[in-house]
C-alpha cells in the first residue's frame, strides 16, 4: 500500500487489508492524509465502493463530509456518521 505511513502512526500498515479496512482507510485519508494520499485511494476503490465506505462511516468531521458530498455526489443524510448520534442530543435535564 502506497498511502502515507504517518496516516497510520497507530497502527501496524502491513496489517491493513484494503478490502476488509475500507471505512478506516477513508477516515484517515480524508482526516491526516495528503492530496496524493486521496488519489491513491481513489486508484484503490471505484466510485461506487467509494460511495459505500462514505455511506457507512461513522467518524468523519464536516469538511469531510461536504467533500466526499461533492466529489461522490451523494447527499450528507445518506451518510451515517451524519444521521446516527452517539449521544442524546439532551443529555443535561436543564
């Protein structure tokens, strides 16, 4: 794998299966990674399975999210991380 190894300070590289690690690979690119790092991807996935991992990501912050939106064309309440909430929205009684 090609993608930059400081995206994966954490995590062993020789480990990762791209085929089996899809969402965590699109979460670190589009957190830590470059512009090559995103077009290294894209050479690894095809728009659709690109669509798929956006789709199910749970952890992707806002300018991700309208840039995946836009390059994918897909809208943010198809993806997960925008309509699944990890905590009440209420949590004080105040």
């Amino acid at each position: 794998m090609l993608l930059s190894k400081r995206i994966f300070w954490d995590t062993d590289i020789n480990e990762i299966d791209p085929s089996v690690h899809g969402t965590f690979l699109l979460e670190r690119v589009m957190r830590y990674g470059t512009l090559e790092d995103w077009r290294m991807l894209r050479s690894m996935y095809n728009t659709e399975e690109l669509v798929e991992l956006a789709k199910q990501s749970k952890d992707l912050d806002e300018v991700s999210v309208s840039f995946l939106c836009a390059v994918l064309d897909i809208e943010q309440n198809e993806m997960r991380c925008c309509t699944h909430n990890v905590s009440p929205k209420n949590f004080w009684n105040f």
